[in-house]
C-alpha cells in the first residue's frame, strides 16, 4: 500500500485550452481510491481578458523557451488574481474557511506546450496564489515530467483511476475539453493515456469568428452543415496521428484555416467531424479497443459530437454524469487530488500516460 495522508480537503483549479474560464473544485480525498467531491464553481473569462489570454499564447509560442515578457507577465498577475477570486468564492459557497483547506492544486494556463523542446510553460504565480489565501499551493505541475523526457501531458489519468474504483475493467475515459485525451484502464490496472486530437477548442474557435457564438450549443451549426470529406481526410494527414503513444499536444498544432474554404455550417461541421475521428485513431492506438466510452469535459454536452464519437469509435457513449460525476468538474477535481498526492511525495504521471522514464511525482509547493 502506498504511503498517503488521511483524507483532507483540497481545491483543484483549471483554466483549459478552451479558454472559456477558470473551474475550481473541492473535493476531500487521501490522494488514493477516497475521493469525495464537495462543490464546483465556474468563472468566466470576459472577452477582454480572454483576447489578452489568446494573445499571450501567441507571443510564447513564438519565443523559443519561457522568458520574461511584459505581457506574459501582466497576464500571469490578472490570472493568478482570478484564480485567487474564485478560491475565496468557493470556500464561501460550501461552507468552509480557508484554515478548513489543506492544499490548492493550482494547474495555472498553458500558453505553450513543447516537450519536444523539453519545455512546456503554465503561467500562473503560486507564490502569490498561496498568499492571496493563506493555503499551501502546488502548481508547474507538468515541468519535472517533461524535462525528464515525458509529454507531461496528461496528467488526468491519475484521478481517472481513482474515480472508477468499482467499475468493472477494461474502461476508457475520454476528456473533450479544448483538447482530447483519452486514459484506458485494462484488467490489471494497466494505464494508457494520450491526447488523441482536438476537441472543443477549433469548433470554438469557428463558430465564434463565423457566429459570434461562444461555442456550437448542442451542436445545432454542425447538425445544420455537412462534413466535407476531402477536407477531413487531409487534415487527418498530420503526423501527429500516426505518432505513437503516449504523446501530447499544444492547442496551435492545429488551427481553422484548413476549412476556410466551407461554408460556415459545412465547416462546423467538419471541424466536429474531425474531433470525432481524432478520438477513433486514438482508440484503434489502445491494447483493447473500447466497447464503452465515458466522456468528460464541455464536448459531452454536444450531441452531434458523442454520436459521432459513438459511430466513428464503434463504442457506446455515455457522460460520465450519468455516473453521479460532475463532467465539468473532472479536471479541476483532479488537480485537486494531484495537489494530495504531491504533499505526498505520490507518483502523478507514469511511463504508460506521459511517457515518463520512471512514475514520477510533481508540481512546486508554495507556502504562504
């Protein structure tokens, strides 16, 4: 039995590549099969912010390792302090004082990904997270396992393991958040994980260009267009999916200008369609093919995605709210448990997830 601290309680927070928000989740776990989860609570990002945000990815990508960057910098202060807002708000909404909290789990946003770099860069500032709330804060949770030759992503497979404790195995979790990723969990615990595409992130992207929507709402601009299938097959040509597994990716390896050329409703369409087929190859990737799929994550709420999902994957699809989970919850939930587990000393990412040498703990502590 690994060694653990007794059930404590814990805040996870995410702000993802869709970058809609920050989600802040209190869960009570001792970083092994215990996970009680306790309340959620989303903040959106207004459209400023969110243009600075989109900014800020686009100046890192462009240098060639994280440094020092006035608006890289100003950005980091306003996420750290909205991050701050919403830990306070949380506690208040469930009950709680913050001497009640043993650690935040603080996952920051990633501007770049790059672990062919050895480098991967989550703006947030801990330091000042922990003493904008007097509680320990664990963040830069990806950073060890990258320069130790791992994708550092993802890391959700951890707490995947722990939320389907009681269910029978084989079982596969799929995440479609702004990018897709999937963990399958075989007969003798065996973990496989790996982002296996995008997911909400280029729909996202177009409907709010063509639309001025936020998002495709039950896929209602997709279910009205049709899928181009000269252009789904081209861009299902990029080598990222016949690398093998675990792998990982940075938002910008893909972009919308490959179906610039549909129509607004072809290219929702499409778009879905190519979410859907990038979860397909990374099930034909796994040891067991899956015959059930248990979805997180915005994409859940998207109908005409989960049927494709369902047809492309020869799967059955099912939110994983249907199991009494909050499928907005689960990333945030998860570095919550992961904040537990570092305290811990507790491996986060293994050589089956990130691709890491050896399972591997991390994240930096701050204290207040």
């Amino acid at each position: 039995m690994e060694p653990s601290l007794p059930p404590s309680l814990a805040i996870g927070l995410m702000s993802g590549t869709s970058r809609d928000g920050v989600d802040a989740a209190l869960i009570r776990s001792n970083g092994l099969g215990h996970v009680e989860p306790l309340a959620f609570l989303h903040h959106s990002y207004d459209d400023a912010f969110r243009a600075r945000l989109a900014e800020a990815c686009d100046v890192a990508l462009k240098l060639p390792a994280p440094t020092a960057h006035d608006l890289i910098e100003q950005v980091t202060r306003e996420l750290t302090d909205r991050h701050a807002e919403i830990v306070h708000a949380l506690i208040e909404q469930a009950g709680y004082h913050s001497r009640d909290i043993h650690a935040i789990g603080f996952h920051g946003h990633t501007i770049a990904h790059r672990p062919d770099r050895r480098w991967t860069w989550q703006i947030g500032d801990g330091q000042a997270l922990a003493k904008a709330t007097n509680i320990i804060t664990v963040h830069d949770f990806r950073s060890a396992d990258v320069a130790a030759g791992g994708q550092g992503a993802p890391l959700i497979p951890i707490y995947h393991g722990a939320m389907t404790q009681g269910l029978g195995r084989p079982v596969a979790l799929l995440n479609l958040g702004g990018v897709a990723n999937i963990t399958a969990i075989g007969p003798d615990e065996d973990m496989i994980a790996f982002d296996c595409g995008m997911a909400n992130a280029l729909i996202d992207d177009w409907v709010q260009q063509h639309f001025g929507l936020a998002y495709d709402k039950d896929g209602r601009i997709a279910a009205t267009g049709v899928v181009d299938d000269a252009t789904l097959k081209q861009m299902l040509t990029h080598p990222f999916f016949d690398a093998s597994a675990p792998k990982s990716l940075d938002r910008a390896d893909f972009s919308i200008s490959q179906v610039a050329h549909l129509s607004p409703e072809d290219g929702a369409a499409t778009l879905t369609a190519f979410t859907a087929m990038g979860v397909a190859r990374g099930c034909a990737l796994l040891p067991h093919p899956p015959q059930q799929i248990l979805v997180a994550g915005g994409g859940r709420l998207n109908p005409v995605l989960m049927e494709m999902v369902g047809r492309f994957c020869g799967a059955e699809v099912h939110a994983v709210d249907s199991f009494g989970w909050n499928g907005d919850a689960t990333e945030a939930e998860g570095f919550a448990y992961m904040a537990l587990r570092r305290l811990a000393d507790l491996p986060i990412s293994f050589p089956g997830t990130t691709g890491a040498p050896v399972p591997m703990t991390g994240g930096v502590i701050c204290r207040p």
